[in-house]
C-alpha cells in the first residue's frame, strides 16, 4: 500500500489543492482502509485452510 499512496503523491497535479486534495486523500484513505479490513476479516473460501 505504501508504494500506491507515493506513486499517487508524484502523479497527482502540482495545482492540486484544496477540495480536489482533500477528495484525493479521502479516497485513498477509503481504499487502504477496505483493503486492510478485507484481508483481516475474510476467511479462505475453501474447506481447509493453508
């Protein structure tokens, strides 16, 4: 996840401020935030676990 929040730091617009920052940072956060909770609390599907 670090890696996507820099690559998304370098390719977001120097004029990028305000409202349009905030939005940008709130989505990844959302993102990192789904992510983190998908992999802590969904279970392998199959019958035995590896």
């Amino acid at each position: 996840m670090n890696v996507a929040w820099l690559l998304e730091a370098m390719l977001t617009p120097e004029d990028t401020h305000g409202l349009q920052y905030a939005a940008d940072v709130l989505l990844l956060f959302a993102s990192t935030l789904a992510a983190s909770l998908h992999c802590l609390f969904v279970k392998p599907s199959g019958t035995e676990a590896r």
